[in-house]
C-alpha cells in the first residue's frame, strides 16, 4: 500500500472552510466527512482533514492547546503544481475566495511560489519547480 499523508488542521467553522477548497477546485471524501470534520482530497495519497474545535481535542493531549493560526505558525503547507501558470490561478483563486496574501511572490527562474493564508490562517504556499533545474 502507498503511503498516504493526512494533516489535521483546526477551522472555526467547517462549513466556511469546505466552501472555500470547494472554490479552489478540491473536493471532499465523502467517508471521512460529518458535521465535525471534513477530509480534504488534495491528490491521490495527500488529505487535509478539517477538523472543528471539539473534534480536534480530541486527539490533543490535555495539557496542549490547539493554537491559533492567525496568531502562530505551526507548520507551513507547500503544494506543488505543473507551471507558474497553475501557481498564480489556484492563488488568485485563494484570493477569491476570501484568502490573504501571506508575502510577495518569489520567483528565483528555476523556481516561482506564491502564499496565502486561509481563512484559518494556516498559511499555503503554492509552487512550481523546472524538472530541468532539479536534473543539473
């Protein structure tokens, strides 16, 4: 079996967040989704789970506190895409969808990103790499 990747991430409101993927493009595995959690279909082996506040305690040690990714920065999410073009449409996307800009594009030739923060506040950073570079 391939190894698959499922992140667990708190939202303040579920049905808000779910919208928001949805206007990205993703979609949602029906199996893994309720009133208090949502499974994010990112690829083939990579999941978000969407998981409301008393659904995420669960699986936190009592002495923890789930943070608050508008105010801390846990972990940074980076997705890598096909082209520049796929980077600045799933970006521009994001910002539609009431996404903010986390910082400015960076393009170094051989490799172009973009981020965003959702409407939680974790922060995405989308980017292209050349396969060409990555062979030298």
């Amino acid at each position: 079996m391939t190894t698959q990747i499922f992140i667990n991430m708190h939202v303040k409101d579920l049905a808000k967040s779910k919208a928001f993927f949805e206007d990205l493009g993703y979609t949602f595995k029906r199996q893994f989704t309720d009133e208090n959690a949502a499974c994010l279909v990112i690829s083939d082996t990579i999941y978000a789970m969407l998981l409301t506040t008393g659904h995420m305690e669960r699986f936190v040690p009592k002495e923890k506190t789930i943070s608050d990714a508008t105010r801390t920065t846990e972990t940074l999410l980076a997705l890598s895409v096909e082209s520049k073009e796929a980077v600045n449409v799933l970006f521009e996307k994001a910002i539609a969808a009431g996404a903010t800009e986390c910082r400015p594009t960076e393009d170094h030739g051989f490799m172009y990103g973009r981020s965003f923060n959702d409407l939680d506040g974790h922060i995405w950073e989308v980017f292209w790499m050349d396969p060409t570079a990555l062979q030298k």
